[in-house]
C-alpha cells in the first residue's frame, strides 16, 4: 500500500476535526448527555391534583424563560406528582406557585413557576405541595358541559342566536381583525414587560387588603355620596340656578380682582402685620368680644328713663357725682415741678426724650388703669408700662408710693430713669395779677393790665361782669 500523501493527510485531519466537533454538539447541545446524568441540574417533585396533559420532557419556566424539563409524571395515592429536572445556577424563590398550561390549542402542557416574594431558592429533593399548584380545566368536561347546555337551548331559539349574532358581528370583519392584531401586540408588549408586570402583580396585594380593611369606611363614603346625590336631585332648581348664574358672579369677581390689583399687594402685606398683632393680642380680643354684648347692654340702659317719652333726649341714668381731686393726679414718673410746662403756653416743643407714665406702686388707688398696670399678653400674670419690659425678666419697680413727686430728679436709686426736658430757654412761666393795679405778665412776657381786677374797682363786681370785656359794662 502506497504511502498517504501530505494533502489526503490534512483533508483526513480535518474530516476527524469536524466530526468530532459535529459529535461534541450532538452531544452537549441537542442529546445533552450531561443532563441525562443529572450534571449540572437538580430535580424538584411538584403535586398535583391530575395530569391535565402534563408529558415527560414538558418545558418548565420560570418568568417566562425555560428553566428545565418534566423528568417524569408519576399516579400517587392522592392525585399525581410530576419530577421536574431544573438548571443550576438559576436561583428560583422556594415561595412560589407551580401552574400547568397549554401553549397551544390542541395541548403541549408545560409548568410555570410564578414566585410569590422573595425566599430561599429552590434545592435539590424540594417538594411543591398541591395548595401551591393548579391545573387547567379538562377539556373534556368543558365540551359536555358545553354540549349539554347547547342541548338545552331549544333549537329555533338556538337559531335565534346565531342569527343576531351575525346581525351584531356581521360586516366587522375589519373592526375585529384589528382588535386582534392589537390584542396580539398587547400580548407582546406583557411579554417582553413581564418582570415589571409581575411585580406589579405581586405588589397588588397589600393595595388590595387595604381596600378589604377600609370596606367599611367605602361603604360609609358611598352612603354619604347617595345621601348627597339624592339631596342634589331634591333641590334641582336651585342647583341649575347656581350653576347658571356661577359664570357672571365669576367674571365680576375676576373684574373685581383686577381693579384691585394695583393695590391688593399693598393691602395684603400691612394685613399681615395686622395679623402678627391680632396673633399676638388674641386673649384680649377675645375677652373684648366677651365683655362688647355687656357693655352694649349698660350702654343702651343709660337711656332707659325715657324710653317711648316725648323726652327721650333729655333724661338718662347715670350719676354725675364729682370726686374731684380724689385720688389726686398723679406726678411721679414725669418731669419735675420746675420742668414743667405752663398750661397756657401756645408753643409746641418736641416731646422729652423717654417714657413718661405714672411710676407709683401697681397696686397704688392712683390712675389704676395707667399703662404701669397694662397685661402682658404673651406673660399671662405680668403687667408692665412698656412691650420691652413684657417681653424680658426685668420687673416694674416703682419711684415711690407717695402722692407727689419726689425723690431724685434723675431717677437714679430705682434703675428706670425718668426722661428729662433738653436744656433749652423756657416761656416765662404765668404771674400771678397785682390786686393793687390790676396788672400781671403773661406767658409771652408781654405786662397786661386788667382794671376791673384793680384795687379801686367798683365794689358791686359780680361773677358775671368779670366775662365783660373791660369798657363794655
């Protein structure tokens, strides 16, 4: 036998290569050998009630992507028990649910694992139990049941039927072939969307207990909701005439609106500070609301007396009983007797610089309702003369408890200084007349003399001459 030459070699080197290759794909791709010895796989047992059509070698899924085969399907005392041969490596929750479907029409069952939440995966020798799985319907029950109730339907109403039914249907050949086509790509679109809408599934669940606990609250709301209806349905016209005469009340609130506009900003913001006062006030405002309804009452009392009279305007309760100079006016806290200005003077300096009110004791019978007695709104308990002293620790104290002013001019020994009047020239303060001549100076510094307040003047003076202008007696 002659030698191989080196090109029959190559071609015989390359036939062996490429079947072995072809081999090794037979093998591991299509026979998958490993898999027939259980190498890289693991079985699980799943119970169910029947067979439903499940077959060896059945595809199994999980979320939608082949994970395994059925190994086998075995009759157990209560129902079936089907072996089902899944991959390593793929982690499947052992919480789940194992449901038999058909692919097709005419039968290829195959199992889907739907988890239910998140658990350990799945191990070798795990058991599904029969509440955890279901199965289709028998197709052959289906159609006796089917066919019996068709039996059933007398046969001219049958007819019937089928003849609205064309009527209904009839000519939307193109209609449903479109909802077809739409339902198939919906189907699609839930396929290739498959993770998000089981998640969405399984996350269903809290929302739909919630509505189960609340039902009791939905069927109060759905009574009150009939409850409002029915009064809504009770008084139509009213409601038409609200609805009718909404649109003009709405544009001539906008036309209000937009009058106002320039303004409006103006007049909201200096409301807010009204706010912080009425805020801040609101104990006093509401015991001023308290007391108004009183007060009115005292204050249409007054003209009681002469009530359905011809004199309603003349007479009316109330006592004029003159207390003058009990208790006397209070001069502590203002400035000192020869820092005072004449009640005569006609000028208007700037006021002295400070606080000036009535420094006696707070429990004293002198001006009781001065503003060293006013309540401290936000310090329930706390009265002072001034916000700043409200609002701080420090407490009043007064100058003296007596009725005139004294103590020191600068107010130095209580800690509140009394506030003093600018070193400036002073009007001269009023004289007194001169009984011989009539005469004195008046707060201008100018000498007036008056003779019927002279020595010398007629003896027979009377309260009432003294009014007359000098000369016109």
């Amino acid at each position: 036998m002659p030698p191989l030459s080196r090109r029959i070699f190559v071609q015989l080197a390359i036939f062996a290569v490429v079947t072995l290759v072809g081999g090794a794909a037979m093998v591991f791709g299509y026979i998958r050998l490993p898999a027939m010895f259980g190498i890289g796989r693991y079985e699980v047992t799943v119970e169910l009630p029947r067979a439903a059509g499940l077959y060896p070698s059945g595809n199994v899924t999980y979320r939608g992507a082949e994970v395994g085969r059925v190994k086998s399907v075995r009759l157990t005392e209560t129902g079936v028990a089907a072996v089902l041969s899944l991959k390593s490596g793929i982690d499947i929750p052992g919480d789940l649910d194992a449901q038999v479907h058909s692919q097709s029409p005419v039968g290829e069952q195959y199992v889907a694992l739907l988890p239910r939440g998140d658990s350990p995966p799945l191990r070798d020798g795990d058991v599904i139990r029969v509440d955890r799985t279901s199965v289709p319907p028998d197709l052959d029950s289906a159609l006796d049941a089917m066919n019996t109730g068709l039996t059933a339907i007398p046969r001219d109403d049958l007819k019937t039927v089928v003849d609205e039914a064309y009527v209904a249907v009839g000519g939307l050949g193109p209609e449903l072939s479109g909802l077809v086509t739409d339902t198939g790509a919906l189907a699609a679109n839930a396929r290739e969307n498959l993770d998000p809408l089981l998640t969405l599934i399984d996350g269903a669940q809290p929302v739909l207990d919630a509505q189960i606990d609340s039902s009791d609250s939905v069927q109060a709301w759905a009574a009150d909701l009939a409850e409002i209806s029915g009064q809504l349905r009770a008084h139509d016209d009213a409601v038409r005439g609200v609805l009718q005469q909404g649109g003009p009340v709405a544009e001539e609130a906008r036309a209000l609106f937009d009058r106002v506009r320039p303004t409006l900003p103006v007049i909201l913001a200096n409301l807010v500070s009204v706010g912080q006062v009425a805020v801040t006030y609101q104990p006093s405002l509401e015991q001023l609301l308290v007391l108004l309804p009183q007060a009115a009452a005292v204050a249409q009392a007054v003209g009681v007396a002469n009530r359905n009279t011809m004199q309603d305007y003349v007479g009316a309760f109330l006592s004029f009983n003159l207390r003058l100079n009990l208790p006397p006016p209070c001069t502590t806290g203002f400035l000192p007797a020869e820092q005072r200005r004449p009640p005569a003077a006609e000028d208007y300096p700037d006021r002295p610089p400070g606080d000036l009110y009535c420094r006696v004791p707070q429990d004293s019978p002198i001006g009781v309702r001065g503003v060293r007695n006013t309540p401290c709104v936000t310090r329930p308990g706390k009265r002072a003369p001034t916000a700043a002293m409200c609002e701080s620790d420090e407490t009043y104290v007064p100058l003296n408890d007596g009725f005139n002013w004294k103590g020191d001019p600068n107010a130095t020994l209580s800690g509140q200084p009394v506030p003093q009047q600018q070193p400036e020239p002073l009007p001269l303060p009023a004289a007194e007349y001169d009984p011989a001549t009539g005469s004195y100076v008046g707060p201008d510094g100018q000498v007036y003399t008056q003779t019927d307040l002279a020595g010398e003047a007629p003896t027979d003076q009377t309260w009432q001459s003294m009014l007359v202008p000098p000369g016109t007696g």
